[in-house]
C-alpha cells in the first residue's frame, strides 16, 4: 500500500519517525511529506533515509512530475502525525499553500489525523471546529493523549503512541466505514479487584485486550470513545478517553457517568460477583492455626443495571447496550438465558479456561442478538471480533 505519511511543525515530530518504521517494517510503501517547519524538528535526510523516497515542502520542485497531484491521487492512505492546530485549520478551510496542504485535497483515500498541541490550544473552539468540520467530511481525527506536553505543561493535547496511531491506520487501510462517526461509545475493560487486605485481592484473568481493541476499532470507524479500564497495564488506544479504576463499585460509577450521553455502551470487563464483606485495614498476618473464612458480599450487576435504567427511561439511554458472558459449560445455554436477565440488545459469548479467551491476542465468539439469529465469530484476532460486534451495533444506530 502506499502511504503518505504528513508531518507539522510541531516538537512531537520526532515520534513520527518512529510511525514511519511501523509502516516501512510493515511492507507499506511511505511517501513523507512534511512541512517546511517540520524540518526545523526534524531534517530531511531523516525522512529520506528513513522511508527510501525523495522528500520534498515545495510543490515547485519536479513539476514535470505534477507531485500537487499526483501524490495525493496515487495514495492508499494519508496520515499526519503530529497535524498542529495550523494544519487542522488549513485542512479544514481547504488552503493549500505548501505540497502536504494540496495533497489532502487530491487525496481520495482514508485520511487520519493525529493532532498534538497545547492543551489551550486543543480546546479552543475554532479548532474544535475545525476537528468538526474534518470529521463531518470523512476524516478520522483522533483526540490526542492526555499528559506532558512541552515544557512543565500537562493535559490533553500529546500525541499518541506511534504504535496505537499505526493500529488506527491499519483500520483505515481496510476500508472499514465510518459508520460510528458522530457517536459516543463507552467500553469497559480488565478487570476488577476486590480488596481482602492492603495487600491482597480478588481478581480474575482478564487481560483487557477484548475491551481494548473494541475502542480502538470504535476510534477508527469515526466513534468518540471513553475507555473505562481496570487493572490494565496495556498503552491506551489512540484516540479514546481512558478513565482507569480499579474495583467493581469504581467501575460502576465510571460506566454510569459516562453512559448519561452515550449512544453505546459495552460491557467487556470482567466484573467481579462478589467481594469480601469485610476489608481488613491492615494486612492479615500468617499463623499457626487456620485462617478465618473470608466472607462474600454480593457486587451491584452493572449491565443489569444499565439495562433497567433504560427501560425507565424510555429505551434510548443508551441505544444499544452489549454485554459480555465468559463461561466455562453450556456456553450458548447460558448466554441465552443472560441475554434475557440483562435487557441488552447484544450479548457476545465466548468459551473461557486454561489459555481460552483471558490474555490471548485471538479468540472465537458467538454474538447473541435479542430477536435475531446468533452471529458466529470465528477464531481469530481479537480486533476482528471487535469488528463483528461493530457491525451488528452499527444497523442499530441508524
């Protein structure tokens, strides 16, 4: 695939080179196209050297070649990573002073935007605008990260990992549809722990990679995501809000808050049934005789809850909510009758144990849906049954 990969003027271009090798190691063809105070951050050779291709700020050098053109014209994919607030703008408005601003206006391939800028900046309402605008026309723009920025500032406006942006792209690469653009998505991932003592718990496996790649699939089909993970050491999504807790009432309260305005909620954390009745302030000490028995105490059931707290508000808040069921026996049997208890409109399924499902990079799932038929997922990467839980919610929101 040929890729152009556009970078600004900002500090947060030398974490484009690193995306660059993403892309070349990956077998992607990489045109860089930056502006000319980009190369104040980082220089031409580098770029040249980097992606094997001549580089070039000035549409008039090889005009025979009509680059203005032709670059954009023969692109899979164009990326900017970092897009200041200046290349938003001039995107937005259709400018095209310089060989990156008139190649995303030839471009008709997927264009992903990875804006990194003061925090001020960011939020300013021309360029929430002009994110808008981008948006509304087709472009993938992700939120950028939240903490340190140049000097002693911190706050939303970092650039993501080049990593997470890579995966976005490869999205985009697939022709997926923008078909979550203009919607709020709330995903929740991990899992909860249940404090016994300052020092131990009760967990279970969950790794949060389902959750994980179903807001980072969300995020490239156009979805503003937030990301309510627990207990994961995983690198947040490019793009997604993450609002890290740590017990099943935490969580609870997260998902909640942030399901008021959403239009999706999936619930793929692994929330703990139960948690000790009593929490020990120090931690208990070993000793001759038999430990006490640890007494249980049932934990609120979150889906259960957003389910009723639909039905009483009309059957819109959200407009589809999906559940998660990991079992270990009669595994359709028991989705079935999970789907029924819950009130949601998708329940995915899927059989869990010894290396099945927690902290594996593939999985195989069933995809219940209330009214319909079953959707079999076959075994594969856990982004493409995020996929399939993306296409049975997308017709739902129509």
């Amino acid at each position: 695939m040929k890729v152009v990969l556009g970078v600004s003027g900002g500090i947060a271009a030398y974490k484009a080179c690193e995306l660059l090798r993403l892309f070349t190691e990956s077998g992607h063809e990489v045109r860089v196209v930056p502006t000319r105070d980009a190369l104040r951050f980082v220089g031409e050779p580098t770029w040249a050297a980097l992606s094997g291709n001549p580089v070039t700020t000035d549409v008039w050098e090889s005009v025979h070649e009509v680059p203005h053109v032709r670059i954009g014209q023969a692109a899979d994919l164009v990326v900017v990573a970092p897009a200041t607030a200046d290349v938003l703008a001039k995107a937005a408005h259709g400018l095209a002073g310089d060989l990156l601003t008139n190649t995303l206006l030839t471009a008709r391939c997927p264009v992903v935007f990875a804006p990194a800028m003061h925090t001020e900046m960011w939020q300013h309402p021309a360029t929430r605008a002009n994110v808008a605008t981008l948006r509304e026309r087709g472009s993938v723009v992700i939120d950028p990260a939240v903490g340190r920025l140049t000097g002693a500032d911190t706050g939303p406006g970092r650039l993501p990992d080049p990593a997470e942006i890579f995966q976005v792209c490869v999205r985009a690469l697939r022709g997926r549809p923008l078909d979550l653009a203009g919607h709020r998505v709330v995903v929740s991932a991990g899992g909860t722990r249940e404090a016994i003592d300052p020092v131990r718990y009760i967990g279970n496996r969950s790794s949060g990679l389902q959750g994980y790649a179903l807001a980072r699939t969300a995020v490239a089909r156009g979805a503003e995501v937030t990301l309510v993970a627990a207990n994961v050491t995983l690198p947040d999504p490019a793009g997604a809000a993450v609002v890290r807790v740590g017990s099943a009432a935490e969580l609870r309260e997260a998902v909640l808050a942030a399901a008021d305005d959403a239009d999706v909620v999936v619930m793929a954390a692994a929330v703990a049934d139960f948690r000790p009745a009593e929490r020990h302030d120090a931690k208990i000490k070993k000793t001759d005789g038999e430990p006490a028995p640890i007494h249980l105490a049932k934990n609120p059931d979150i889906l259960a809850e957003l389910g009723s707290r639909r039905k009483e508000r009309g059957g819109d808040s959200p407009r589809v909510l999906v559940g998660f069921a990991a079992e270990t026996h009669d595994v359709l049997a028991n989705g079935q009758a999970k789907l029924a208890r819950k009130g949601c409109d998708l329940l995915v399924v899927n059989e869990v144990g010894e290396s099945l499902a927690f902290g594996t990079p593939d999985n195989a799932a069933t995809i219940l849906v209330a009214g319909g038929e079953p959707v079999e997922v076959p075994r594969g990467p856990k982004d493409d049954i995020a996929d399939a839980v993306w296409d049975a919610v997308a017709p739902r929101l129509r």
